[in-house]
C-alpha cells in the first residue's frame, strides 16, 4: 500500500448460505432423460414391430426420437426438483460469519 493510499476497514457479519447450482442440475436431469430413453430404446425396440397400428413402422433412430422428446424434459424437470429440494433443506443451514470490509482510496486518482 502506498504511503498516499487511505484505506479504512469495517468488520460486518453475513450469512453464508450454500445453495445447488441449478444449471448442472437441469443439465443432468436432461442428460439422465435422454439415457433413459436410449435404455429404453435398446431393450424395448424392435425394428420390425409396427407402430401404432396403421402398418407404420418405426426404425430404431425414430423411436429413440420419440422417447428423447419425452424423455428430456422430464429429466430436466426432475433434475431441477431435486435442485429445488436440496436447497430446501440445505438452505436452513445458514450460520453468521465475520466480514473483514476494505475500501482503498488513493486521492491521485
């Protein structure tokens, strides 16, 4: 610190609360949907089935598609309960800590 510097300090307290980031919580459920559906897709499909009784019939890659529609926004809707959940009950564990605040003024500036 220069000899011209000013620097005053001021000791606070906060609350220091942890929280799930939600984002890696979407992005997992998403990524868990999807697998589901390529899980389902590998044991349940069958090429050669017919679809929905018009004689229609799905390949492997169609039904994949279907279930993937489904399949990701369920997963991501579930990824971001279970972030809402974990913030519930993480969220009550709050404690108080102390702050050191610094606030450096250099009058040359």
């Amino acid at each position: 610190m220069d000899a011209m510097s000013h620097a005053e300090h001021h000791i606070e307290t906060a609350q220091l609360r942890r929280s799930p980031r939600y984002g890696v919580f979407l992005i997992g459920g998403g990524v868990l949907g999807i697998l589901v559906a390529l899980v389902l897709t590998l044991v349940f499909g069958d090429p050669t089935a017919t679809g929905d009784g018009t004689g229609v019939k799905y390949s492997t890659g169609q039904a994949f598609g279907f279930l993937a529609l489904v399949g990701l926004p369920v997963g991501i809707a579930l990824g971001g309960l279970v972030a809402l959940v974990l913030d519930r009950v993480v969220g009550r564990r709050t404690r108080r800590v102390r702050v050191d605040h610094e606030t450096v003024t250099d009058p040359e500036l």
